[in-house]
C-alpha cells in the first residue's frame, strides 16, 4: 500500500510504501474493547467514609426490663440517642433517619478498570491504525478526504497556526476544518450555557515524530484536531467513540517509527 507524501509547501514530493502495520486486519470489536478499557481506566473510585453516620451514642435495648430500654414506652423502637438520666434523643444511625449512615453508599474497593491483555491491546492498536487508510470506514465517519495523508518532516518546523491552516488546505483538508465548526455547538443545559463551553466533533489526527515539534501546538489551535506522537498513539485517539477511520496526518519520521509495530 503506497500514500502521497506532501511538502511543507503543499506540493506533492513523491509515493511512499506504507509500512505493514496499515496491512492488519480491521478488527473492530478488539477496537471497541480497547477503546472502552482506555476509558475505564480515567475512571476515579469514590465512596463515602466507612463510619459516617455510625459515630453516635445511639443504641436500642429490646429487653422492656433492662436500662434505657425502649419497649413499651409508646415510641418507635429504634436506635435513639442517649442523654443523661435515661432520656432518649433523636434517632440516629438508621439509613432513614436525619444524620444516619446511607443504605447502599458506593463501594470504593470496587473494581471499576475493565482490564486488557497487553497482547489483545497491541493487536487492537495496529487495527486501528490500519483502519486508517479505509476509505470505507474513512467516509462511514463522515470524512472526504483520503487518509493516511504524509507530510515531509519539514512540516513540523512550522510554528504559526494560519500556516498550517493554508497547508492543510492545499492538500485538501480544508472541508475537514469546516465541517468541524460547522458541527461545533453550545453544550445544553443552563450552566453550560452560561460558561460557554462548546461541544467540539473529532477532527483531524496528527502524528508527528517528536512532541517538541513546533507543529504540535500549531496544530491544536485548529478546532477538533488532536496531536500525538507514535509513542502516546492510543486506539481512542485512532478510532474515537469505538468507530475506526480517523482521518489522520503523518509525518515522514513518525511514519517509520511505526514501522516495526
């Protein structure tokens, strides 16, 4: 499988062969499993302290003779707070009383991390990537353009957003800019509204060969673009929201790296 490989002009330089990574097979239920292990793991336990509402002195004797005893005094028999000379207090403890412990509070043991096997994810990461240069997963996505798209390593050298913007567009991925602030709305709800947070549609990837690279934070001002390298590559980033396809942008230097995946 050969790509066109584009200058930091916009020209087309020449071919390249791929290399055998974007010859795996498309598995997309190894995809979504992994895509769904990778979000578990973002996932925080939480639970509630384990003797919260249990630290009180209230008590409840079930024998009518005994001290402090409950039985027959006309009230509910249920642990009530002790206070001097025998009298009663408020209830306390149960899960329906003011202050009492909750029923069913979340458990912070639980396990909550949907584990995967090192071997299963590697097998689905290079699916994913493989299932980049799909024209049929590309356009079930939404895309026009054709991926994977190569880029001298030049490319990386540029610093300014407008730059890269008009690049992009000369190799013909200016719609894929414009269907993403087309697509870009308000988040619903009140207090969404009123901090103006916007719900942004997935764009373009782009892989470049060294996080230092100029283009990496030239990149992320363009709306729904996202910047990784070969060595932070994750199935989510290549196959967001578990559908595979992602339109992505190499450089020359990234694209070897992955060669021996």
């Amino acid at each position: 499988m050969k790509a066109q490989v584009y200058s930091a002009g916009g020209a087309k330089s020449r071919e390249v062969e791929l290399p055998k990574v974007f010859d795996s097979v498309v598995r997309t239920d190894l995809i979504s499993r992994a895509v769904l292990h990778e979000a578990s793991l973002a996932r925080q336990p939480k639970g509630s302290y384990k003797l919260a509402g249990m630290q009180t002195t209230a008590g409840m004797r079930g024998r009518k003779e005994a001290y402090r005893a409950i039985k027959n005094k006309g009230i509910s028999r249920v642990p009530r707070e002790k206070l001097p000379k025998g009298r009663f207090g408020r209830v306390r403890i149960v899960p329906f009383a003011v202050g009492g412990r909750r029923a069913h509070p979340p458990n912070p043991e639980k396990i909550l991390v949907e584990k995967m096997n090192g071997k299963e994810y590697g097998l689905a990461l290079r699916s994913a990537i493989a299932a980049t240069a799909s024209a049929g997963l590309s356009k079930a996505r939404g895309y026009a353009s054709i991926s994977p798209v190569v880029l001298e390593d030049a490319f990386e050298a540029i610093a300014k957003t407008g730059e890269l913007e008009v690049l992009f567009g000369k190799i013909g991925l200016g719609p894929e800019i414009e269907r993403v602030v087309r697509g870009t709305r308000t988040r619903s709800g009140v207090r969404a509204k009123r901090s103006g947070s916007k719900k942004v549609p997935r764009g373009i990837l782009v892989v470049v060969s060294v996080p230092e690279a100029k283009a990496a934070r030239a990149a992320r001002n363009l709306p729904g673009v996202d910047v990784c390298t070969p060595k932070s590559l994750t199935v989510s980033l290549l196959a967001p929201g578990c559908a595979p396809g992602r339109l992505t942008v190499w450089s020359e230097g990234a694209l070897k790296e992955v060669s021996g995946w």
